[in-house]
C-alpha cells in the first residue's frame, strides 16, 4: 500500500469519526426528551449504534496508524472531538 493511500484512507476515517460525533451528539441532546417510550427506545437504539460505530472505526484508524510515528496533532484533536 503506498503511502499516499494510506494517508488518504486514514484522513478518510477521521471524517467518518468526525461525521459519527456530530450524529452522537444531536441523539445525545434528544435522549428522553419525548413522552413516548417507544420514540425515547428507538434514541437510545440509534445513540448506541453510532457510539459503537465511532468505537470500531477508532480501532480501524488505531491498526492503519504505523507504529513509529507519534500520534500527530492533527489525529489528536479528531480523536478528542469525537469524545474517544
């Protein structure tokens, strides 16, 4: 894999965890705001969802990140916007 690519497929994870964040957060504000049970379950269902997509493209980012290099501002702050 040239190194080029990679760099793209990396940059290319850290905008879906950007995206995944802002999607965690607007299901965060609307948590039990609803006075049906079912609307408040099927929030729930999807805040989790994406809780846990965010979770398994961190790892994905984690193994495509080569070992030698120190972890770069620029992954640092993607890493802390998406609460992870």
């Amino acid at each position: 894999m040239s190194d080029d690519y990679a760099r793209g497929k990396r940059d290319g994870l850290r905008l879906a965890l950007a995206v995944l964040a802002a999607e965690e957060a607007k299901w965060a504000a609307l948590l039990g705001e609803s006075s049906s049970w079912r609307t408040n379950g099927i929030r729930q269902v999807r805040h989790k969802t994406l809780q846990v997509a965010q979770t398994r493209l961190q790892t994905v980012l984690n193994r495509l990140t080569p070992k030698d290099e120190a972890m770069s501002e620029e992954l640092a702050a993607a890493i802390a916007d998406a609460g992870l």
